[in-house]
C-alpha cells in the first residue's frame, strides 16, 4: 500500500500541487468487484482546498487516473455502519449517496479517522459521523503554524504521521552545516563510503571530547552541589516562618469569616423585610375595600341618581379587587381567602339586590305604560317609550358589571325583561293595529263587514267570504268602469281616490310609527344590555332559545333553533321575542287592506319597499330589516295575486250579443291601473316589479282584446280591433311607460291596420255595382288582354260602362254615403271619439278609388268622352254636408 501511495503521490497528484494523505481500497457495494482508490488529499497552496479524489486503474495499462473529485465540504454524512463489530462497509453522502466496501477495516478506520481531522483542522463543519467509534474521534493536538517548522504548515498535523516520519526537510542552519562539511571532502559527492567513514571518526574523536569535558567539570558540580544544599536548609527555615504566620492568620481568617456571615444574614433579613412590606403594601393597596364602597353595596339607595352612582363606583371598585392579578403565593395566605369571600359575598348580596330592583322596575315600567294607552287608543300613535329608557339607562354600567361577574343573574333580568316588555308591547301593538283598521274602513260597524271582531284586531273572515269580497269588489270596479265610461270618463271615481289615498296614509303612518320603535327599543337593548362592547359569552345561543321560549325558531323554521354566534344575534333573538306580535299584525292588516280594494297592494308594495330599504342601509340583519323583509314578501305575494286576477277577469269577459262591444273593461281598467300605478311608483325603489306587471297585463289586453273582437257579432271585428287598440295607444302615449315603448308602437300599428281594413271594407258597399264591373276590368288586364282592347269585350263594352255610372248619380252617390255615415256611427261608440277620424279616412279612400276608377276609364276606354257623373268637389261637399248634418 506504500508503493501504491507514493506511485499515486508523484503521478496524480504532484503535478496538481496536491498531497496525500490517506488512502483506502474500495469497491462498490452490491456490484461486481472493480477496485478502486478512494484518496483523501489537501492542496499545498493556500487558501487550503480538501478533497475526496476517486482513482482507478487504466483498462489499457498499468497506470492509475484520476476518475471523480467531491469536496470535503460537500460532504454531509460518514456511516461507518457498524461501530462496535468490525465492518469494511461504510457511506459518504454527497449530492447522493456513495456506498462502499473497503479492503479490510483497519483501512476503513484510517480512512475515516483522517476525513474527521481534516474536517476538524480546515473546515470546522458539523459533518455527521454516524456509527463510528469514539476511538476514531480524537481531538487534533493543537498546532499553531510558528511551531511548525517552515515547509509543514501546509501538512495536517496527526493526519500525516506517516508522510512526517518518511521525509522531513532540513532547516536552514542544517543545510548549511552540511554545506560546509561537503565543501570540505570534495570526494564525498564520488566515494560516499570514505566520506561516511570519516564522518564516524569524526563523531568519534566529538564523543571523546565530550566525555572529558564532563570529567574535567566533577569539581564544578561538587562546588554546584552543595551551594544547592546550602539554599535547602534556607528553603526550610523560610517554610517555618510561613508556617507560623498562616496559623496566626488562619484565627483571623475565621472571625472574617464570622464577620461576613453575621453581615449576610442582617443584609438578607432586610432583603425580606422590604419583601414582605412590599407584598403587604401590595395586598392592602389592591384588596382592601373603602368602608364607603361597603355601605353602598350593602344598603345604597338603587332609585336615586346619586345612590346609583355610588353604587357603580363601589361596584367598580369591588371588581378591580376580585380581579386583581395575585402574585405566586398569595392564594395560600389565610387573610387573602378571607378577603376573597369577603368580596363574593359583597358581590352575591349586591346582584341580588340590583336583579331585585332592575325586575321591580321593569313591572312598575308595565303598569305605568299600561295608564297611559287609552289616551293613544283614538290615535293612530304609538306610546313613547322614551322615559322609561332614559331612567333605565342609568343602570347600564351596573348591568355591563352584573354581566361580567354573574352572568347568571344578567341572563335572568334579560329573560324578565323580556317577559314583561314583550307583554306590554303586545298589548299596545294590537290596540295600535285595530285603531289602524278602524280608520281603514271608516267606522266598527264597516270593520266587522271586513271580518274584524273584537279588540284583538285580528281578520276571523273565512276563506270564502275573502273570496266572495274581491269577486265583488272586482265586479263593482267593472261596474262603476262601465257607468264612467257612459259618462266620458276613464279615470277612478273620487270616491275610490279618497279612499286608496287614505288608505296610503294610514298604512305609511303605521310603519312611520313602528320603525323608531323599533329602533329605538334595539338601541336601548344594545346600551342596556351591554352587547355590542364584547364578544358572546359560552352558552348565549342556548339561554337565547330558552329565553325566546322557542317562538321566534318556530316562526322562522319550525324545529330548528336558531343558532346566535354573536351579540348582534342575541339582539335579534331579544328583539324577535319583545316584538313578536308585529309580523302577524302587519300581515293581517295588508290582508284587510287587499280584502278592501286590491289596487291596495301597489300602495303597500311602495311603502313597504321603501322602508325594507332604509332599514337594510342602516343594518341588513337587523330585526326590523328581516321583519319588514318578510312581510314584504307577502305584499309581493298579494301584488301578483292582483295582476293575477286582473288577467283572469281578462279572460273571463263575456260581452253582450245585442249591443255593441266599445271599449272592453279590461281595456279601461288597464288604463285605471297603469294611472294609479305610475303615481304610486313615481320614484320608487321596487319598479322592477311593476314593469313586469305591465307587461303581463299588456299581453293579456292585447290577447283577449284580439279574442273578443274575433267573438264580436253585432260590432266588426276591425271596429273593436280599431277602438281598443287606440285607446290603449293613447294610454300609453299619455302616461309615457318606458318599459312599454314596443306595445306602445304595437298598438298604434294595430289600430292603423284595422282602421284601414274597415275603411277599405266600408266603402265597397256604396257603389256596389261600380266596384264589381272596374274588379271585372282588373281581372281582364291581368289575364294579359290589353286595357284598350277591354272595351272589346261583351260584358265590359261602353255601352256597359255607360249603363253602371248612370245607376250612381250625384244623387245616388250622396245617399249611399249618408248610409254609410250612419252605419259607421252605429259600430263607433261615443267615448273613443272616432267618428270623424274614420269619416276623414274614408272620404279619403273614396278620392282615392275615384281617381283610380277615372284612371282605368282613361287607359281602357280612350277617346270614349265617358266620364262619372260626380266630381271630387262633390265628394269633398257630399262628405262635408253630411258630416254637418249629424
């Protein structure tokens, strides 16, 4: 192996200023056996650079080549595998792992021994050998480099003990000793034998000098060596002399010592002296109470403004002193505990006393509310709460105390006032709903005709007579639409006005009254209650429900609780549980008010969405938010029930075989709807609903209109088409419904259209014969004869012409027109107004066959002289006179 190592020393490594300094046979583990060398090696030129180097033999001779390199630095792990049994296997892990199998494990351990010096010598790194023995890992002795001789610094100091013991360079003083020495034998450098010869003489003739040097030199060691006997015995006498001198200052080293203990234990019982003042001045200053603070928790006066606020000053007090934080040790002190129970029965006795007082004052609250209802029971007003806030108010931080010191007892007054509150607010709601429905019908005696009994106020109508109540109203508005269009006009009577406008009034005056109640009652709540200042406490969801009774989970979903998972939710649940009776209130007097006119429901919709809207800006998981919420709902509910119905009474329209039709109802109730409703919806938030009202009720005219002029058998069909298509144009021109821009240019054509059919169909009736024989002429041209070969024909010759005009005269001509107006006034009605329209239109058509009649005499009968006996001035005069004279 040393022939092997020098041989890699001069032919790798040299010529790379490198040394080496260890060396191991390996091959790899579970492979086929290929040896190699693994070469731990150090640079000779700084910075030193440490590495591993991989050597393997050439397959083409006998020389070795350098393979692979790692740094030392780049290695994270040695596993050595075994390090008490003896195994050649060990690990380097690298980028990976490198598992190898040394030739025996003594090169192992040496291999290993010098990778931990040299990580220890240049590194310094946590290189983690694992399974090694302790043996391997001895410390490197430490070598500075001024105790190395010049040229060594570079080696690793016990990690080249052999590459040392080999070769070891000359200092300076040696080479030039033996620079000297060879100058003077020249025949050294030919013959080393004789100069190695005389170099033994030499060192011969050096020793015998020596020896008699030393001889000659006894008498100066005799002389030496009692002068040394000499200073012993004064070396003893000076020890004996210590000697006395240290037993004398051993005494007094002890009373010292005496001294120094005494001033310890005085220093440290002083220490402990200002300790214990310390912790004494700490457990008065913070654990006792004022006599003060005592007799107002005792026995102060909770109904006056002062002995409230002494009270919550000694309530303050006393808690900063329940709540002190006590330092290790002090809960074991006997007076601690007494001064702690102490305080909980302080704090007992005053909770019971406030919960006593605040539930006393909550049932005086009821009594004083219920004394002053029968003034409100004539006004559509509501009771003022305000007092009793304000006096409660006063409580508020005593109650924020209570809350964080016996959450019990908070839970407790919260339920009572609860209780009562809800109570009393029921009583007043109801009294304050039946005054509403009062007003709404006008007197008790009307209430009871809508199904109100009672003071509860509640509707008891059965199914069928709310059923039969719109039937009616419904037919009594067809009815009084029918009698206002007899008199010319289309609007609701003032009577009908009067009442929705006072419906309007009265249900915005019930919302304008319930909102700051209900605000001002969550507002109190909050303050009061102290629930907006921290988060929920364990178990609120819990005493919530129970304190609810579950109502309010059972008005909301039955069966299941509603879960409170902050304050904001336990202000719900307490506003749900005192308001209770509001959303059925509300919801039965929107029934009465859809009971009394269905048209109510556009005015509720825009009430009630308005509100819903501010109440959902300024907190949309409020109570009042979801209450108004929910009856809106049923508002909308009962606003496309109306459309509903009035689209099924569109279809239900039955008109009179005897008379003619006019304007249809629905017709004229759509244009009472739409009226009210762009009054009513002027500027308001929800008018999304009502656009798709309209336009479902428009396609329901425009069905049924179509469907009872095809019915029609005293009126044409285009007249009804014509009248009802106009006026519903009209309506929508004059009321300008964006959302109806497309109906609206519908209508209009349908009109044009039937306009012009009946014109078109009137005027083939006057002149009946003339009309026949000019068709028969049109059909000839358009079986390809010529227009002035018609004449030629038998049927269609001048005499045959001639014949036709003579039978219609100026005379004639006139008569047949004044049938037609008067027919024509027969199918128009009075309210549309459109006589004139018609009569202008057809005066028009007239002219117009006219010219065309006088056309087809001038191409097919040229040259003829065969002209109408009536002019157009006769036709304008004709038309004139008899439009005047009707």
């Amino acid at each position: 192996m040393t022939a092997i190592k020098h041989a890699l020393q001069r032919d790798i490594f040299t010529p790379n200023d490198e040394r080496l300094l260890s060396i191991v046979n390996v091959c790899k583990a579970g492979k086929k056996k290929k040896n190699c060398f693994l070469c731990a090696t150090v640079t000779t030129e700084r910075p030193v650079q440490v590495k591993v180097v991989k050597v393997k033999k050439s397959d083409k001779g006998d020389f070795y080549k350098r393979q692979i390199a790692w740094a030392l630095r780049d290695l994270a792990v040695v596993d050595a595998k075994d390090a008490i049994k003896e195994n050649p296997e060990f690990d380097l892990h690298f980028e990976k792992i490198y598992k190898w199998v040394a030739s025996s494990t003594a090169e192992k351990n040496a291999f290993i021994s010098c990778i931990w010096k040299l990580n220890q010598r240049y590194l310094r790194k946590k290189i983690d050998f694992v399974n090694v023995s302790s043996q391997l890992l001895e410390e490197l002795p430490k070598v500075t480099e001024e105790s190395v001789p010049s040229g060594e610094n570079q080696s690793v100091t016990g990690g080249d003990e052999e590459a040392v013991d080999e070769y070891q360079e000359l200092n300076a003083r040696e080479e030039q000793d033996i620079e000297i020495m060879m100058e003077g034998c020249e025949y050294a450098i030919s013959n080393a034998e004789a100069f190695a010869e005389r170099l033994s003489r030499e060192l011969q003739v050096l020793d015998g000098a020596n020896i008699q040097s030393i001889m000659a030199s006894e008498k100066q060691v005799n002389i030496l060596m009692n002068l040394l006997d000499e200073a012993l015995k004064e070396v003893d006498q000076i020890e004996l002399k210590l000697s006395s001198y240290e037993e004398m200052l051993q005494s007094v080293k002890e009373q010292m010592d005496q001294i120094s203990e005494s001033n310890h234990l005085i220093h440290l019982s002083n220490t402990n002296n200002v300790k214990l003042l310390s912790e004494i001045e700490f457990l008065v200053n913070h654990m006792d109470l004022a006599k003060g603070h005592i007799k107002a928790l005792q026995e102060g006066d909770l109904a006056s403004s002062r002995g409230i606020e002494a009270c919550t000053n000694a309530a303050d007090a006393l808690l900063q002193c329940m709540n002190v934080a006590l330092r290790p040790g002090h809960d074991m002190l006997l007076a601690v505990k007494q001064q702690q129970q102490r305080f909980s029965d302080l704090r007992e006795h005053f909770a019971r006393r406030l919960a006593s007082h605040l539930n006393n004052v909550f049932v005086q609250q009821g009594h004083d509310q219920s004394s002053t209802l029968a003034q409100h029971s004539v006004e559509l007003t509501l009771p003022n709460h305000h007092p009793f806030h304000r006096d409660l108010l006063r409580y508020a931080k005593l109650m924020e105390w209570l809350k964080s010191t016996d959450y019990g007892k908070y839970e407790g007054l919260t339920k009572n006032y609860m209780d009562y509150l809800s109570r009393l607010y029921e009583r007043e709601i109801k009294d304050f709903f039946e005054v509403a429905k009062i007003k709404m019908t006008g007197t008790t005696k009307e209430s009871k005709k809508f199904g109100l009994h009672g003071s509860s106020g509640k509707l008891t109508g059965s199914t069928s007579s709310l059923n039969k109540l719109s039937v009616q109203s419904s037919g009594n508005r067809r009815s009084q639409s029918s009698s206002l269009l007899d008199m010319g006009n289309m609007s609701a009577s003032d009577l009908d006005v009067a009442d929705r406008t006072k419906f309007d009034k009265i249900f915005e005056q019930v919302l304008s009254e319930l909102e700051p109640l209900c605000l001002a009652e969550q507002d109190f709540i909050s303050k009061f209650f102290k629930l907006q200042q921290h988060q929920s406490m364990p178990g609120t969801m819990t005493e919530a429900e129970d304190l609810d009774g579950g109502t309010s989970s059972r008005q909301h979903n039955a069966g299941t609780p509603l879960p409170v998972s902050s304050e904001k939710d336990m202000i719900r649940q307490m506003m749900i549980k005192i308001f209770r009776c509001i959303e059925p209130e509300l919801n039965n007097l929107i029934a009465l008010g859809d009971k009394i006119d269905s048209f109510n429901s556009l005015y509720m919709l825009v009430k009630m969405s308005h509100h819903v809207w501010t109440a959902q800006n300024v907190d949309p998981a409020s109570f009042l938010s979801t209450t108004l919420g929910n009856v809106l709902v049923t508002v909308k509910r009962n606003f496309d029930k109306c459309i509903s119905n009035q689209i099924r009474q569109m279809e239900e329209v039955k008109i009179s075989k005897k008379s003619k039709v006019g304007i249809l109802p629905f017709v004229a109730e759509f244009e009472e709807f739409a009226g009210l409703a762009e009054s009513i919806f002027k500027n308001a938030e929800r008018r999304g609903d009502l656009d798709k009202a309209y336009t479902k009720l428009i396609r329901g005219v425009f069905v049924n209109v179509e469907k009872v002029a095809n019915e029609s058998q005293k009126t044409p069909r285009d007249v009804v088409m014509m009248e009802n298509f106009h006026h519903i144009f009209a309506t929508l021109s004059r009321l300008k419904i964006s959302c109806l821009e497309a109906e609206k240019k519908e209508a209009k054509q349908k009109y044009t259209d039937h306009l012009q059919s009946y014109v078109i169909y009137s005027l083939g009736q006057p002149l009946e014969k003339l009309n026949h024989f000019f068709e028969g002429v049109e059909a000839r041209v358009a079986q390809g004869i010529r227009e002035e070969e018609v004449s030629y024909q038998l049927a269609f010759n001048k005499q045959e012409l001639r014949k036709v005009i003579k039978e219609y005269p100026g005379k004639e001509v006139k008569k047949g027109l004044d049938n037609l107006y008067k027919k024509v006034d027969k199918h128009l009605c009075e309210e549309e107004n459109l006589l004139q329209v018609v009569w202008h239109s057809m005066q028009d058509e007239f002219i117009r066959q006219y010219k065309h009649f006088e056309g087809l005499i001038a191409r097919c009968y040229p040259g003829s002289g065969v002209t109408m006996e009536f002019t157009i001035q006769d036709i304008l005069d004709y038309c004139s006179s008899i439009a005047q004279s009707h």
